[in-house]
C-alpha cells in the first residue's frame, strides 16, 4: 500500500510512523526543512488528556460574539459565506448545550486518554527522549466562580474514571508549595496527575527520525499547492514541483487545510442529490 502524508508535523509524522510500521510505503510531503517546524514547534507541550474539551460548550456562543471583537482572540472565525461553513455553524451551536457537552468531553476525554497511553507505550518502544515529565498538570482558579464552573468537568472526569482532585487553596498549596507565596491570589486548582508535559518539536523529530529507518521517506521543501479529486477521492497532489500519486492520501496540515472545503463541498453534492 503507498501512502502519502501531506504535512510533517506531529500528526503526520506519527501517522506515517505508524503506517510504515504496519507495512505500508510512505511518503511525508512538507514546505518546511525538516519535520515540526509549524505549531508542532513551539506549542505550549501539555499532554493533557484530562483538559480535552469541545469548543462547542454552554456558554460560547456568547463568547464567541466577543472574542470576535478582540485582536488576539483564541477563537477566529473568518465567513466565508460557503453552505458548508452555514452548516458547521448551524451544528456547532446547536452541541453548545449542557447535556451534549458532557457526551462530546467524554468521547473526548476517551480517545485522549488512550492516545496518551499509545504515547507511553511509543516512548517506551522506540527510547524516545523529549524532556518528558509525567508530574501531572494543575490548571489553578482565580475565583469561586471559575472553580464551581469546573464541576461541569469534574463529573465528566468522574465518569470517565480518569483520576483528578478538586482543591481549595491549601490542598493546592500542598500540591505546589511555591504558591503558598502568593496568598489571597488563588481560590483553588484541579489537578490531574496522569498529565505529562514535553518538547513536542523534539518528539517530533525523534520518531522522524525512526520513521526513515522504517522506509518512511521525507520530501522537504516541497509546497503542495492543490489537489486533484474526482467526487470524494483524492486522485493526486499538485506541488509547485509536479504531480504525485499515490493508491491513499492523509491531511495532517494542522490549521493549513486549504482544500477541505471543496472536497467536502464534492461530499454533500453526492450526498444531497
Ligand atoms: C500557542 C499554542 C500552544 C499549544 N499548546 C498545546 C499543548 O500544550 N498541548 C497540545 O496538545 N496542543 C497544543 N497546541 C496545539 C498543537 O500544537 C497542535 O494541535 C499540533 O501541533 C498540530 O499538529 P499538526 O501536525 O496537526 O499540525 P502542524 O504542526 O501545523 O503541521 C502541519 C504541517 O503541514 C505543513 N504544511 C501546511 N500547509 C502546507 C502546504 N501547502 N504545503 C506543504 N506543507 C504544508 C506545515 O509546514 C506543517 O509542518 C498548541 C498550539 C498553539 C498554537
């Protein structure tokens, strides 16, 4: 089976690696020198399965209305006007609820859990080093009000059986003695012990390099600048070198995905008619 991965970052890069080592022939396009160079670079390195959470949460359609109003948002949207976007609009707000929140975070909470123990059994494996810790991550409250909202979260964590700790400041100053200096500050934290952080640019590299010595090959500094579809398959990739073909293709572009409105655009004809 031949495979190409459009992008070498994280995702990609551990796509391929996986793939290579179930047998297929792979090939990891990327505009950059080297494998995660992009957000896989600097992001902020929480291995935070406990955190994952949908965006689509009570609450955020009215704050969406005023992260749209600020310069440096966590959440941008830029309309485009597409049907396709009216339609990932329309389902996104209609998730933003109390009862399909807890059904999404759990799903989440899930697959995170189990991706996180994929990476233990990897690291393990292939004797990857990143500046790894497995100290477990403390997310800490300013307010009251910030500590009851992170009931919400608890009973889904409760749910999914994944350890945590609700505290208030004293048993979050015996976590973390250092923020017994700053009294007052603090109304309390959530801790979550199976979180681990990391260099994610350094993983990324490490298992690239274990991918070649699986038969991964890596083409750098190649921009992809379209691909070729007839209804929902991808039948080719432009690079502004020449055409590539391959019998299956994997998107792990990160944020970059360009192209994913016509493919899907190709997906709702099909299925609308
Ligand atoms: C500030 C910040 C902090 C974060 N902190 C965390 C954290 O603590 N924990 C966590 O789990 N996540 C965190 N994230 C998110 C995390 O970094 C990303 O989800 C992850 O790096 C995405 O990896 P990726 O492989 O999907 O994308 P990327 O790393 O962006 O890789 C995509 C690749 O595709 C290539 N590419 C794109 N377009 C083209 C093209 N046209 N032609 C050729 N190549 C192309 C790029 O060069 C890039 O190498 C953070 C993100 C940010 C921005």
């Amino acid at each position: 089976m031949d495979v190409i991965v459009l992008g070498s970052g994280v995702i990609g890069v551990t796509t391929a690696y996986y793939l290579a080592q179930g047998g297929a022939r792979v090939t990891v396009i990327d505009r950059q020198d080297g494998a995660g160079l992009e957000t896989s670079f600097a992001n902020a390195g929480q291995v935070s399965p406990g955190y994952a959470a949908p965006w689509a949460a009570p609450g955020v359609p009215l704050k969406a209305v005023r992260w749209l109003l600020q310069k440096h948002a966590p959440l941008a949207l830029r309309l485009d006007g597409s049907l396709d976007q009216l339609r990932w609009l329309a389902q996104m707000l209609a998730q933003c609820n109390r009862a399909d929140y807890a059904v999404n975070k759990g799903r989440m909470l899930r697959l995170a859990e189990y991706s996180r123990d994929c990476l233990r059994a990897l690291r393990a494996a292939e004797d990857l080093h990143y500046e790894q810790r497995t100290g477990g991550t403390l997310q800490v409250f300013r307010t009251p009000a910030q500590r009851a909202a992170a009931q919400r979260d608890v009973a889904v964590l409760a749910a999914a059986g994944v350890p945590h700790a609700l505290l208030d400041a004293d048993g979050l100053c015996a976590v973390e003695p250092a923020l017994a200096r700053v009294p007052g500050l603090l109304v309390g934290g959530l801790r979550l012990p199976n979180d681990e952080t990391g260099d994610c640019h350094r993983f990324t590299q490490q298992l690239a390099a274990r991918a070649r010595d699986l038969g991964v090959v890596f083409r750098f500094g190649e921009t992809i600048a379209g691909l070729d579809h007839g209804g929902r398959r991808i039948t080719g990739i432009r690079l502004t070198s020449g055409r590539m073909q391959a019998q299956h293709y994997v998107l792990a572009l990160g944020s970059y995905k360009v192209f994913r409105v016509k493919i899907q655009d190709a997906y709702h004809r099909e299925h609308d008619e």
